[in-house]
C-alpha cells in the first residue's frame, strides 16, 4: 500500500500548489476588486469549470498536456503517463471548488472591517491581505480542506494521466499508481473474491476514507 499512499500524497501536493494560489488569487479578486457587472460573468464561468466531466481532464492530460506542454514547449523528459501532468490537471479540475468556497468567505466579512482599515492609512492590497484575509481563515481553510479531500479521491484523472506502476519515488515525470487508481484497476472484475488482490482493494479503500476523514 506504500506505493500507492506515496504517489497519491504526491499527485495532491502537485494538484495543491496550483489550485491554492490561483483559487485564493480568484477568491481576492472577485470579492474584493471585480465589478459587480465582472463578477456576474466571472464567477459562473469559474463554477462552470467543476462541471466539466473528469475524464475530460484525464484525456486532456494524455492529449496535450503532456506532449504538447511538458515535452514540446517546455522540454521535459516526461514518461506518456506521469505525476507532473496528472497534478496539474487536477489542480485545474480543483480551482473552482477553493475559489467558490474561498470567495463566499471573503465577502461574508463584514464591510466595516475593510473601511476601518482603509480609514487607517491602508491601500486595498493590505486591507485584503492583512485585514479580510486572516477575518476569513476559517472559511479558507475550509475550502482548501474540501479542495484537497477532492483532489485524493479523484479517480479518472489520475487512472488515465498517472500511469498503473507501483512505484516509490519523488521524480514526477516518472508514471505513478494513486490509491483510487489500484482501487479502479481493480475493480474491474479480474481478481476473484477471497483473493489477496480482492481482500487489498477493501484494505486501500477503507485507508482512503481515513485519510479523507
């Protein structure tokens, strides 16, 4: 089960580092600096991102990012299924969740809060990283939480992009095999019950729910 706990913490850690700023820089912008007319164009369009199907993503992974994006342009020796491209996509499937959730926090902080700090001397900028941001934490890490626990359970992106090789490493151009993937792979029908393979599909699901919860 290593191997698969491993390269599942290392898909979400990659999906993580894309989905946070860009889903916080999101949230900042259309709470605190869009105008009402851009942000009723925004944000649904934002939204309409978790409504794309994951095996969209999957193959989008396999298509373009991959061959076009991590070997064309930017020359990297990449395997055809590897971490890099699995986690990255699956930062971009998980955006919309910490922007939506982060940017209903924002606004929810009380206007005063920002009017008293602008009173004081502060630009909109500070307001929005030392005043409404920190009002908002809970609200944050609560979407980055809800973010996170999408990303480990995601099956689809990374059974098509991350490849079906246990596998033990920190080099994300290398293929990896995630939790859900095994739990895909094998619960196709070839492993009969009572079997090793069987009784371990259980086992990894049952460590997943723990993790998430």
């Amino acid at each position: 089960v290593i191997p698969l706990v491993s390269a599942t913490l290392l898909v979400t850690a990659i999906s993580l580092l894309v989905a946070v700023p860009l889903g916080l820089g999101s949230a900042m912008y259309l709470s605190e600096y869009a105008t009402p007319r851009a942000r009723r164009w925004l944000k649904p369009t934002v939204e309409l991102l978790a409504g794309v199907p994951s095996v969209v993503y999957g193959f989008f992974a396999l298509a373009f990012v991959t061959p076009t994006l991590l070997q064309d342009i930017l020359g990297l020796e990449v395997n055809f299924t590897n971490v890099l491209s699995a986690g990255l996509v699956l930062g971009v499937m998980i955006i919309p969740t910490v922007a939506s959730l982060a940017e209903d926090a924002l606004t929810a902080v009380p206007r005063s809060l920002r009017q008293g700090s602008l009173a004081m001397g502060a630009n909109r900028m500070q307001t929005t990283l030392r005043v409404v941001l920190p009002a908002a934490l809970s609200g944050v890490a609560a979407a980055i939480v809800l973010g996170m626990s999408r990303a480990i359970g995601e099956t689809m992106i990374v059974a098509l992009a991350a490849g079906a090789q246990k596998n033990i490493s920190l080099d994300v151009r290398e293929g990896m095999q995630t939790m859900t993937g095994f739990i895909a792979q094998t619960a196709g029908g070839e492993s009969p019950v009572g079997s090793t393979a069987y009784d371990m599909m259980f086992a990894v699901g049952l460590l997943l729910f723990l993790i998430t919860l």
